[in-house]
C-alpha cells in the first residue's frame, strides 16, 4: 500500500513537472537564444517570489544578452514571448510595423460584457474597433479643451498646497505620503476640471475606490497568473478587471457629472461637452459614453499620480535640480501663477518629467500581440517569424536604464533632455530609447491632459515648499517588488517646508 502510494506520489509529481515544462523549448528548437526558464517561474521568478520586481528580473536579462542577441526567447510562466533588445526593433514594432502588433496583449484577459466600464477603451481594443474608438474620444483631449480647465486646474493646485500646509502641521515627524496626496491632486482635478463636480466629498471616495482598483486589484492578478500557467484558461473563462464597488462607485460619479452638465446654463467647450456632443453625431448610448468617460479617468487619476509623487521624490533627492527647477519657475511667473503658455514653455520643467518618467516609467513593459506574420533579423543574420497571437515584450524600464543610451543612468539629470544638448525627447523616442509615453499610433491617449496636469502639480508645490525626503524614504531608487506597477520600494514620505 504505501509502495502504491509512493509510486502514485511519484507519477503525479512527473506529471505536474512535464506539464510545467513541455513547451519550454519552444524558442530553443528555433534556434533563439535565452535564460533557462525554471518550472512554474518561467523566465521571471519575481513575479511569485517577490524577491526582486518583475521588472528587474526583466532587466538581469535584458542587460545579460543585449550585446549580442536582438531578441531572446522568454517565458511569462509557460507563455512563451519574444523579449527584443534593440531600440530600433522597439521603434518598428510601435511605429513602422504598426499593422503587425495592433493590441496589447492585456486585451485577451478582459471581457468587455463583464467590464462594461472598459467596452470603448482603446487600450483593450484592437484593429478597425480601435480605431473607431480612439477617433471618437481623441479630440476631447486637445490642448484647446484643457485650456478651457486651466483655470480650475490653478484652484484646484491653490487648494492642494493649502491641504499639504495643513497637513504637514499635524504630521511635521511622520512626513507626508507622496502617492496619497499626489492622488488627491488628481482626484479633485479631475472631479472638477474634467467631471465638473465641486463637492470635495468625491475626493476621498474617488482615491479610495482609485487605489483598490490599481493596488489591491488581487482577484484580477491571480487570474493573470493563472492565465500564465494554463494560458487556455483565457478561452473559456475571464474574471473582471474592475471590481463591483469601484465599477458602482464610477457608474454613480460619471452619471452624476452628466446630471450636472445638462443643468449647466452656459456650456464650455470642455471634455464633457465634447461626449455629449458624440452623443448627438453618433447616436451613442449611455453605456458608451460611460465607457469613453472611464477611459479618461484611468488615463488621469493612478498614472499621473505616480508621477507626480515620484518626481516630487526625485526633487527631494537632488536639492540642486529643484533649486534649478524653482528659478525657472518663479522667473516666468506673474504673482506665482503660470498661464498655460508660459507652463508648456518651461524646458527645465519638462525636463525633469520626462527624466523622472525615465528612471520610474509609470509601464515598466509592454506586451504586444502579432496581428499580421512578422519577421525579425538577429545580430547574427539569422531570422524568426512570428505568427498571428504570438507575442513581444518591450522591456520599457530595461531600455530607461541602458548606459549606452542615458549616461549614468541611476542618476536624475534632467539636462539630458534639454534641447540644447541636443537630447530632446523627440529625438530620443525617434530611435526608441525613451517609452514613457509609449510610441505611435497606441501612444498614450491623455498625453495632453496628463502632462499638463503633472506640470501644474510640481510647479504649484516646488514653487510653495522646500521639498526633502522624510527619513522613511529610502534614498535611492528601488522598485517595490511588492507591487505589480511602479512603486518606490518602501513608499514615497515626503517633508515640505513652507517657502518665506
């Protein structure tokens, strides 16, 4: 009996073995190079052990076969990827071969009929639906229509700095998390300047219901890592990505801010305008309208919280760089306000977000899915062809951090961006070494928007507070392997020092 047992302990063990590693030599008989993917870890064993981020474990690969691969054969658990090492091969596949890699390989985990609040998001689209989708919602995000929100985006900064006042008060020791009230900026910005709802009692609500969508999102990244291990799992079964709560709580807000808008006696030429507009021209329904509107929110809220909070981390770091960014802002502002002109016109300012989005990219990576047969050419001459649903990787935070592209690259120096140097960021994203943004057709839909937004938020602060680190910081840039996003290991706790 325990021979039968050990025997059967035996056969189950074997088999679980070759199931987690039959297709591993996938890349192998085709004669492409990579590390040797382990049984259940695949290429990345920091995505279950949480040791290192995934995104490093991307990087120790990415840093060992760059001089002599262009592309290396990877295993995200047992799917197998094509993980490319050159810029230029970045650049086609975002931009020249556009065609062949048309969706984000995240679309094939969403259901659209369970997550009504994503059915027109362009991100989870692909081919002729995105491109209708992207058409429909893109205009709303012109430099013109965030003009007519400037002004509330200044109220809103005035108010933001008197919260972090006030709080700075009561918590001088503990110091200030950085996410939390860089997510309050962008809460009540958007809340205001985009949904136009005035009652600072959404503020919390939105953060809170933001921040169990983006970092206790745990039902959602198990079944990523389950789509992993048994990737026909996708074929037949998908969780929602947006949990019930927060997808209740969004429903509430955007029809609230409709309400809102129909009651307006004097209509603006801003965002909401333009999606009751749609409403008319394209007979769209309410659901779609919801949708395009949740599009935007995601694009504003999480992402450019991050960034904010990181650039305010790295402004802490390097006291030369913010003092350099301060001149540049009080020299061109008028009573300690900037007009959207003079913002847009700060080099320094750019520079330091465009540096910050560089060493924390709010994407560490991105996987995109073959939608025409694709060939790529190695280093050596050799070829691989990829068929329709295979899949790449753009190892976006390797390449930010690659010294043959960005010269001491663990350090924060903004000048590298200036144009005088010749280094600006179009020139960069021209050979695909800066992916911030993403690149090409499937850029990044909010750009404007989040970009001025994260400019009103650091000049409005650095020009009010002296900004140091809070002794719970660590000092240097580690990625919390923690957190699936991009996250300061440890947080970002921040000191501010009211300016005289």
């Amino acid at each position: 009996m325990v021979l039968f047992a050990f025997v059967l302990l035996t056969v189950a063990i074997t088999m679980i073995y070759l199931f987690l590693t039959w297709n591993f030599t996938y890349w192998s008989i085709r004669g492409i190079k990579g590390p040797k993917p382990l049984p259940l870890f695949g290429s990345f064993p920091g995505l279950i052990t949480k040791k290192q981020h995934f995104a490093d474990d991307i990087n120790n690969i990415y840093r060992k076969y760059k001089n002599c691969e262009s592309y290396v054969g990877v295993f995200l658990l047992r799917s197998p990827l094509l993980m490319l090492l050159e810029p230029q091969l970045v650049h086609d596949v975002f931009v020249t071969s556009f065609r062949h890699f048309n969706s984000n390989d995240v679309a094939k985990l969403i259901d659209r009929n369970k997550d009504p609040l994503l059915m027109c998001n362009p991100f989870v689209l692909s081919d002729r639906e995105w491109h209708i989708q992207r058409s429909l919602v893109s205009p709303g995000f012109t430099i013109s229509r965030i003009r007519t929100s400037y002004y509330i985006m200044q109220l809103v900064s005035k108010a933001w700095c008197e919260f972090i006042k006030h709080q700075m008060n009561i918590h001088s020791k503990e110091g200030l998390n950085g996410k939390d009230i860089a997510l309050r900026f962008t809460s009540e910005n958007i809340a205001k300047s985009v949904l136009g709802i005035g009652e600072k009692t959404f503020t919390d609500k939105i953060m809170k219901n933001v921040k169990m969508l983006s970092e206790n999102n745990n039902i959602f990244n198990i079944y990523a890592v389950m789509a992993g291990i048994f990737p026909k799992i996708i074929n037949t079964f998908k969780v929602k990505f947006i949990p019930n709560k927060c997808e209740d709580f969004f429903m509430k807000l955007i029809q609230e801010a409709f309400r809102i808008y129909l009651k307006r006696s004097v209509k603006h030429r801003d965002f909401m305008d333009h999606l009751m507009s749609l409403k008319k021209s394209h007979n769209l329904s309410d659901e779609n309208l919801i949708s395009h509107t949740m599009t935007f929110l995601i694009d504003g809220l999480d992402t450019s919280a991050t960034v904010i909070s990181h650039c305010l981390f790295l402004l802490g770091r390097y006291q030369t760089v913010q003092k350099r960014l301060l001149k540049e802002i009080l020299k061109n502002s008028i009573n300690g306000e900037l007009c959207l002109d003079k913002l847009n016109e700060l080099p320094y300012l750019n520079a330091c977000i465009y540096e910050c989005i560089r060493i924390l990219p709010p994407g560490l990576w991105s996987i995109k899915r073959c939608t025409a047969p694709y060939t790529f050419t190695n280093k050596n001459g050799e070829k691989v062809s990829l068929a329709i649903g295979d899949s790449v990787m753009i190892p976006i935070y390797a390449i930010h951090q690659d010294e043959n592209y960005y010269y001491n690259p663990d350090q924060f120096h903004p000048e590298r961006f200036l144009t005088e140097d010749g280094n600006n960021l179009k020139s960069r994203r021209n050979i695909g070494s800066f992916l911030g943004f993403g690149d090409g057709p499937r850029m990044c839909l909010g750009i404007n928007f989040a970009t001025i937004q994260t400019k009103v938020a650091i000049a409005s602060v650095v020009c009010q507070f002296s900004i140091t680190l809070n002794a719970k910081t660590k000092p240097f840039v580690k990625l919390d392997p923690k957190h699936f996003l991009t996250q300061q290991d440890g947080g970002v706790w921040l000191n501010f020092c009211e300016r005289n």
